[in-house]
C-alpha cells in the first residue's frame, strides 16, 4: 500500500453521491493505492474525511499545456485559476 498527500488539494466531484456520504463535491487531500486500486483521502462537504474508491471520483480541474496551467472545469473559457 502507498499513501501519498498533497499540498493543495484539488476540488473534487463524486460520481455518486452515496459512495461520498451524500456530499457531491469534496477536496482530495490524498491518495492511497493498495493493490493497484486507487482511493481518495476525501473531505466531505460537512467537513468529514473520507475514503472514496478512485472510480467514484472526478477532478475538476483541467491542465492547459498552452498556458501551462490549472483551470477550474466549471469556469467559462478564457479564465485562469493560478
């Protein structure tokens, strides 16, 4: 099994509400994979923590290779998250 954490966590969506507790979006604070299956260190919407199998989950940033940045998913084109 590795763990690994992130510094800044990124925004996440669950696919299915039920695997996350009911939230529909969280932070991913981090990752664990045990036996090639990986899974959300989560925080919830009310502030719990959680283990979310990795198919349940969606990041929602997207990398620009032009610019070489992250932008928010949900964000209209042409605006940058730094």
């Amino acid at each position: 099994m590795s763990i690994a954490l992130f510094d800044e966590p990124p925004r996440v969506t669950f696919e299915i509400p039920s695997a996350a507790r009911g939230s529909r979006v969280g932070l991913m604070v981090g990752m664990i994979i045990n036996d090639l299956t990986p899974y959300g260190i989560c925080v919830l919407e009310d502030g719990t923590l959680s283990v979310v199998h990795g198919s349940q989950i969606t990041v929602s940033w997207r990398y620009n290779p032009e610019t070489d940045r992250w932008a928010d998913s949900d964000a209209q084109e042409g605006v940058q998250e730094g």
